[in-house]
C-alpha cells in the first residue's frame, strides 16, 4: 500500500460528494490501495467543509500553507486563473508537494466538475516523511518560517 498526501484545492462550497468522487477517477483507482498520510490545501481552505469532513472521516490530519509559500513550489500544473484567484499558480500540487516532502508527484493535478458545477482538484504527492513530518499536527498552518 502505497502511502501518500491528498492535495486539494476548490471552490467554496464544494460538497464532500464531489471531493470523495474526485478519489474515484480512474488515474487514482488505478493506483490500488493508497493509504492518505494527510490532507493538504491553501490556508484559505482551513475552514471549508468537504476538506474538514474528508479529514474527519478519514481520520487524517489537515496541513495548509499560505499562497507565498506554496507559490514557490515548482508544479507541472501551474494555473494563471488560479494565481489570480488566490495568489499561487497552484494549490492542490504545491500542497501535496509540500506536505509530503516530495520532489514529483504520483498523479498530477485532476480535476473534477460535480453535478452542481462546482470544482475540486486534487493531486497525490508520495509521502516520504522527514525529521520535520509535514502532516503531523491536525490544522497546522505553516507560515513558511522555520
């Protein structure tokens, strides 16, 4: 079982229908069974229900980092749309990067559109672990101070 960091970025208000349908593409399944190390997104998210409820659900801590800090991260990915939006090129790569102190990605950014229109991406990073474990504190916000 492979052992990785969910990274997700989307829109308010997204359900926890259309995040968990996310870990359904084909991309993911194909991978087998994963075990999610944590979850991690941009700081902005740290209050969005579909990712607190997958957390909760998963029994799985939450990293989220500012949009300076993930900005700095190199992703295959990078959105114009999203760095207007939030002030990074990308969130759901850079976070999975981040937290999984990973250098390449295991499924790049997918996106998925929910029956309501609204958005998630999400991205798998492998989780390689560190002397400075990323995703051991529930909630941890990282201000890219060390």
């Amino acid at each position: 079982m492979i052992a990785v960091v969910l990274g997700v970025g989307c829109d308010r208000g997204t359900p926890l229908t259309t995040l968990e349908a996310a870990l359904e593409l084909p991309v993911v399944t194909a991978l087998g069974p994963v075990h999610i190390h944590c979850i991690a997104s941009i700081d902005r998210k740290s209050d969005e229900p579909a990712i607190l409820a997958l957390a909760a659900a998963r029994e799985v801590p939450l990293r989220f980092y500012p949009a300076a800090v993930l900005a700095r991260v190199r992703v295959p990915s990078p959105s114009l749309q999203v760095r207007r939006l939030v002030g990074t090129p990308s969130v759901c790569e850079a976070a999975a990067l981040l937290a999984g102190g990973a250098r390449s990605l295991i499924v790049p950014k997918q996106v998925l559109r929910g029956p309501d229109g609204k958005h998630v991406t999400i991205a798998l990073a492998p989780w390689v672990g560190s002397a400075r474990d990323e995703c051991t504190n529930a909630k941890t916000l990282d201000t890219g101070v060390s």
